[in-house]
C-alpha cells in the first residue's frame, strides 16, 4: 500500500469531519503524504495543517474544482498551490456562488414528488452553507427514510434525468487550470473512470487538458476499480501524464476507502507527489481486516 492521500474531503465542502479530524483519521491508518482537497474551497487547509504539522505528517495544499465541459461535469483537483492567491481565491468564491440558487432548485423537482422540508433539512448537514450540494441533499433522504445509503439516493433522485438533478455552469476547465497553475500548483484531473465518456471523447479530453496546462490524472481512486486503475495507468503513460492517487474520503460508510493508504500505482507510473516529499515515503503492509 501507497501511504499518500492526495484527495480527501472534510465538512468544509461535503465530507462529514472536520479538516483536523480528517487528517488525524489519514494519519492513524499509517498516511505519511496528505492532501486535504474539499469541494470549490480552501478554507480548511490552515486547520488541517496545522494538524498535521504537530502529528508529523507531510501535507500539500489541495482543492477541488467544479467544472463544466460541454456536456460534462468534470473535478479538477488542484495540488501545491500558494492558498493565499487572490485569483484563486475569487474563481472559487465564484464557483460556490451557484450552489444556493441551484440547491433551491433540487429542491423544488423534489417538491414535485411531495417531498417537502428537504432543503431546510439538508441544510443542517451543511457545516459550511455556501457548500450545499447533492450530497448534503443525499444525507437527509437517507436520515428521512426516502433511501437505504446515499449512492441509492443519487441513482434514485439525483443524477441527469431524475426529479432532484439540475444543470448547472461550473468553472470552465481552463479557468481552473489557470488558476491552480498561477497559484503555484499542479492541475490533475480527479478520478476519471467517472464521467462516463467514450473513448474519442475522453481522448480529446486529456489532449485538451495537457493543452491547456494540466499535468496528472488521478489513476487510482476510491471509485476506480482495479481494471480501472490499470487502464488510466496505462493511459498515463501514453500521454505523458504524471500519476494521482486518492481516497476520495467524505465519510466512514459513505463510499469504499478510509483516508490514508491507497494501492501502489502501476508499474511504470510517475508519481505526482515526488515534487513534494521533504522525506522518503516508508512502505507499508496493507490494514487488517476487523
């Protein structure tokens, strides 16, 4: 097992931890290399390092960005990054503008069904009110009794074509990547076996992508499978990308990986989080199982 997490979230976007408790989880599984990276906002990195800093553990600066690609709805994660940069600063202020107005609308398509209170009830799963997202919206269907887990919520109610889900323009992908880049950072595309694209298409999106300044793909994720990681891997080295690894975390129960420890990446695989170690990684035996 690889000791790096470089995408992970806290309840300052829609994980359920705080940042200092996120990386103290990450930690106690034996990570060595971690990257808090919550949704469109970097207000968490100061606690998180912070906590980080007096646990020993090496710690980037991370974020994850909301973009629309034509049709598509893509992450960028952003790595390495100066958090203090006031342009990315206020193309994230401006990302999480929309979040509001589209969280009444989800609303208002749940209404439809006779679902009512859903907005006020998801909002107290919001720590951080300019954050609500589907996955708040997710939570309170499961508490309410509407689903059995989140990911019945969102095939059920929140996807493209089902009561809850709105279009919505995000950041366009080479904002993001101008502003991670001119903050000092690296541009990866997060966990790319989920957006379900052909392979003409995902091929002109990491032609694009590599044009326009992006350096890593995310090659193994908490929602890549095996086959997957093998593919992107492959992928990696054919466009001359660097490599990404991340658990994808939000919450215990909510998806398949705890933070801290992911699998090796392929053989072949340049790492991405070379540029950052200060000490040598350690290898280490895989968690047991309870």
């Amino acid at each position: 097992m690889t000791p790096v997490d470089l995408h992970c979230h806290s309840n300052i976007s829609d994980g359920l931890l705080p940042p200092d408790e996120v990386v103290r989880k990450a930690h106690a599984r034996g990570c060595q290399l971690l990257a808090l990276t919550d949704h469109d906002d970097v207000r968490g990195l100061p606690l998180a390092r912070q906590t980080a800093a007096e646990l020993g553990l090496q710690f980037i600066n991370g974020v994850e960005i909301s973009v629309s690609w034509g049709k598509h709805t893509l992450h960028i994660v952003g790595l390495g990054f100066d958090d203090q940069n006031p342009e990315l600063l206020a193309g994230l202020a401006s990302v999480r503008a929309g979040r509001a107005e589209r969280a009444e609308r989800m609303a208002a398509g749940l209404e439809k069904l006779g679902m009512t209170g859903v907005l006020e009830g998801s909002q107290k799963f919001a720590t951080n009110p300019e954050m609500i997202s589907r996955t708040h919206f997710a939570r309170f269907l499961v508490e309410s009794g509407r689903c059995k887990d989140t990911k019945s919520v969102f095939k059920k109610y929140l996807v493209r074509g089902k009561p809850g889900y709105v279009e919505h323009e995000w950041a366009r992908l080479h904002d993001a990547i101008d502003w991670i880049r001119g903050a000092g950072g690296v541009a990866v595309l997060a966990h790319p076996s989920r957006y379900d694209l052909g392979n003409e298409t995902l091929r002109v999106l990491l032609i694009e992508f590599q044009r326009m300044g992006g350096e890593a793909i995310e090659v193994v994720s908490g929602t890549h499978s095996i086959a997957d990681t093998a593919r992107f891997g492959r992928i990696a080295q054919d466009f001359g990308y660097l490599c990404s690894s991340g658990t994808d975390y939000h919450a215990t129960g909510e998806g398949s990986r705890e933070p801290g420890l992911n699998a090796n990446l392929p053989i072949g695989c340049m790492p991405v989080w070379e540029r950052w170690l200060s000490t040598p990684l350690v290898d280490v035996l895989p968690p047991k199982l309870n």
